[in-house]
C-alpha cells in the first residue's frame, strides 16, 4: 500500500492476516493499524514507512496466545516523527527493527504491561528513545537473539526488562529522574554506553545477568531522596577496548547493596571507577580489579566508598589499578583474602582502620604516595605488612598503629608515623623495617620483642619533636640515619631490658642536639652497641 506520493494516511480499522508480506509507504502521512497484525495467521514481513516522515501507531502484532503475527519487522525510519505501540502485545517471529527520529519517539502507550517478543532473532530500537507512558511496564524478550535499544525513557516509575538470552545486548541510557523503576537486563555480553537513572519507588533495582562491557561513561545511580536500590552484577565488568571513548564506570546505591559478581577490569580496563560517592551507609565488597603485576583494571582515578560507608572488604588476592585510588570507609578497610597483592599507579589513599586477614599483605604504590588514616591490625600474629612506594620517591604516611607479625615500610619521599608500631609474630622472628627518612607526628613506640629474633632497622633518619622508643628481645637494632637531624627528639629510649645488638649512627646534625630530653640506649644485657657515625 502507497500513498506517498500525496502524503495520504492509511488507516487499517480491523484485523491483518495472510501469508503474504505487508508494505506501507504514507510519505508524511500518517499510519495506523488499529486491528491485529496475525490474528489468526502470521503475516510475512511487515515494513513500515521505509522513507518519510508519517507518524505511525500499531495496536497489536500476533495473537497473544503467543503466537506471531509476522515474519519479522522494519517500522520507521530515522525520519519518522513516532512510532506509537499503543496495545500490550507484540510478538514477531523474525529479526526486527524500530527507528524513529531522535527524541521520546518510539512511545509505548497501552498503560499495563507490555511485552515486545522475538523468537531468536534480533531487535533493534534505533535513533529514538523507548518512551514507556504511564504503567506501561516493558518487557523486550529476543530469545536469544542480539538486541539494541538506543535509551529508554520513562513517565512515572515504569520497570523495564530487556531480555536477550545468550545473545548480546547494548543498551544507551535508561531514565531520568523520576522514570524508571525496575531496570533487568540479561545477555551474553551487556554492552552500556549510557546511564541508568531509578525513580524514588519501592524496588527500584538494577540487575544485570550477563558480563558488562562498558563503552562511555556510565553512571547507575539508585541514591534517590527516599527508596535506594540495589545494584547487582551477575559477571564481570571490562572497558570497550576502544581509544575513542573513556569508559568511566559510577555506582551510587546509596543505603542499598551493589552486589559484584565477576572481576572488574581483567580482559580489559575501564578507565575511572567510582563507587557510592554520593553518600549512603552500606558496606562495600570489591572483587578482584585487574591482575596484580600483570594489567591494570582501571586507566583513571578510582574512588570507591565515602565517609558513612560502614565498611569496604577487598575480597580478592590481587589487585590492579592504574591510576591513583581512594578507597574510604568509617568503619575498617579489609583485605580478605590471603596474601592480598595490591598495585596502584598513583596515590594510594586509605581512609579508615585497614584489616588483613591472612598472610602477606603487599601494596606497592608504582611511585605514588602511600596513606592509611586509621590503625592497621591483622587477624593473628603470623601476617606480614608491605606498605611500599615501589623504590620510587612515594612517600608513607600512617595515621595511626600498626600491628603485624612483621612490618615492612619503604617511602623513599620520607615515612610518617602516627602511632606505634608492633612486630606481633611470637612462632617465628619477625622485622620491622624502614625505609626512609621518619617522621614522627606522634609519640611512637617501636615493640618488636614478641619473639626473640625479630629485629628492627630504619635505614635513614628520625625526626619528630615527639618521645620515640624500640624495644625488642635478643634481636639486632640498627638506626643508619641520624637521629635528630633537622628536628629533635623529645626523648630517645632504646631497649632498655633485651640482650640484642644496637647500631646508631648519629645524634643530631653536628650543629645541633638530636635529643633535647632523655636518652637512654641500652641495658647490661646489650650484648653490643656500636655508635659509627661521626
């Protein structure tokens, strides 16, 4: 049927059946079937205004039952002013494309539940935004087939669902404030190049079946004023891999969980990584981010947590950001997994009390300075801390204590200490170790007499107008910068009860007092103390 060629509407009262493919071409006229497309038999393919701008509105494609009403579809084109699906269903049994020009084009309008069905074969919705009207929830189903929606708009807390099966999926940005309530989106590969915004509703929820690809910058945001939603990620999440876009990933669920479920960055980076910024209470669980030694998952900044997040636990054994991370937390900031391997390029900033759980953990900033506010505990006595710049020119700065089996600190930009410091091994010796000029913020005890051997070495010198004292049992000291040497000490006391050995280089700068109270260095049981500097 052609009335382009005097802009004339066609109009279809009753049903559309037969065997046969349908054509209609309306030019800027209008069309609208307002019967069913296959009520009781499917037709071939239906295209619809292939050129030209006409409106178009479709009642009905397939009889519910569901059986399908045609072999496929074309409907619209880039030009086209709307499509409007103004019944419920819609079932086609061939791939399918809806294009209508950019704007809230392609309008579903039936006002209850909505189905858009194919039986493994694509659907494309292009150009336009899928505008849902007022309750005319979603559902998109391929049954495998690959789907690709361009946006999703919404008028009063609608659900969409997009279901590709194993086929993939891309999908652009999904609502606007208020639009959007339930977001589900199932595929093989789930590919975002756009937001998604949930209204402040019950059940507001993102859940996301398949692994995620994201190309551009996404931000899911489920923080509204009142209701928060959950996030959820059933598999891992990478960058598109392309140069020309900078795939920056945002989370905020403010009050609700976000649920990862799959690794992040691995096959491919994303660039910035920012999780629950806005605010909000929950606790936080990071999965493995990149391979530690190995690529980076991340390109950009990372922020992950604020500071009424209860607590953040890194839950995997290795770590790789490629640009400075932030990840913050009133409660603890916990490594749970045994030997946790964590490498950041760039500044690497903890703020809360960090927790490991189990052996050797090991951050290694590439260079960047290293930050922990709060204290720094372990689970037993048998763990091992590194805190180190790489053997760059990073610094370290510990806000508070510090308790491991052993201690390793390396900030050739100086190390800053907060709080005491205590070698906790009593099975096996331990050390602590420094490297770098200290500075002391705080009074700073040094206790590393839990096992006999555990040692204790700072490589360069101590400074601080603050009491400073090491302690340990039969195991060697040894202070290879001067101590003093642009700010005195308050008070210096080195093992005053212990057998081990005692090497001190210096006491001040040659021009000035490296003490200006009491010092005290050594016991009768010291079994040597050796005093090389000059």
């Amino acid at each position: 049927v052609d009335s382009s060629a005097g802009d004339a509407a066609i109009n279809f009262l009753h049903t559309i059946d037969g065997t046969q493919n349908l054509t209609l071409s309306s030019g800027s006229g209008a069309v609208d079937i307002n019967g069913i497309i296959g009520s009781t038999t499917a037709i071939g393919t239906l295209t619809v205004n292939a050129s030209g701008t006409g409106t178009i509105a479709i009642e009905q494609i397939g009889d519910g039952d569901p059986a399908s009403g045609s072999l496929g579809a074309t409907i619209g084109n880039t030009g086209t002013t709307s499509v409007t699906f103004d019944g419920t269903q819609y079932t086609m049994n061939g791939d399918t494309t809806v294009t209508a020009q950019s704007g809230d084009s392609i309008i579903f309008s039936g006002g209850g539940a909505t189905t858009f069905t194919t039986s493994d074969d694509a659907i494309t919705f292009g150009t336009g935004t899928v505008q849902l009207s007022d309750a005319a929830d979603l559902t998109i189903s391929s049954a495998n087939g690959a789907v690709s929606v361009a946006s999703v708009g919404g008028t009063t807390s609608e659900d969409i669902t997009i279901n590709a099966g194993t086929g993939t999926l891309a999908v652009g940005a999904i609502g606007n404030g208020d639009e959007i309530n339930t977001v589900t989106l199932t595929g093989s590969t789930i590919t975002l190049s756009g937001d998604i915004t949930t209204s402040n509703a019950a059940n507001n929820n993102v859940d996301i079946n398949g692994a995620v690809v994201i190309s551009g910058a996404v931000d899911i945001d489920t923080d509204t004023a009142g209701t928060d939603g959950t996030i959820d990620f059933s598999s891992t999440i990478v960058g598109d891999g392309n140069n020309a876009t900078t795939d920056n990933l945002t989370i905020d669920s403010g009050g609700s969980t976000v649920t990862f479920n799959g690794t992040i960055g691995v096959a491919a980076p994303i660039a910035g990584f920012n999780v629950n910024q806005d605010g909000g209470n929950v606790a936080l669980t990071i999965p493995q981010v990149g391979t530690a030694s190995g690529s980076a998952g991340t390109s950009g900044v990372t922020l992950i947590g604020n500071a009424n997040t209860s607590a953040v636990t890194l839950s995997a054994a290795s770590y790789e950001f490629g640009g400075a991370t932030t990840i913050t937390s009133a409660g603890n900031i916990t490594a749970g997994a045994t030997n946790p391997d964590i490498d950041i390029t760039g500044n690497a900033t903890l703020t809360g009390n960090l927790v490991l759980s189990d052996g050797t953990f090991n951050l290694n900033s590439g260079g960047g300075n290293i930050s922990v506010s709060g204290t720094i505990t372990s689970a037993g006595e048998d763990e091992t801390l590194t805190l180190t710049d790489g053997g760059a020119s990073g610094s370290i700065t510990l806000g508070g204590a510090a308790t491991s089996g052993s201690v390793t600190l390396v900030g050739a930009g100086g190390v800053s200490l907060g709080g005491n410091l205590t070698a906790s091994n009593t099975a096996s010796a331990g050390t602590v170790s420094i490297t770098g000029p200290v500075t002391l913020t705080q009074n700073v005890v040094i206790d590393a007499d839990q096992h006999a051997n555990t040692t204790v070495t700072l490589s360069s010198s101590v400074d601080g107008a603050k009491t400073f004292e090491i302690d340990t049992n039969a195991g060697a000291i040894a202070i290879q910068g001067a101590i003093g040497e642009t700010t005195a000490l308050t008070s210096l006391t080195i093992n005053s009860d212990g057998a081990g050995t005692i090497e001190v280089a210096n006491i001040g700068d040659g021009s000035g007092v490296g003490v200006s109270g009491a010092t005290a260095i050594g016991n009768t049981s010291t079994t040597t103390l050796t005093l090389d500097g000059t």
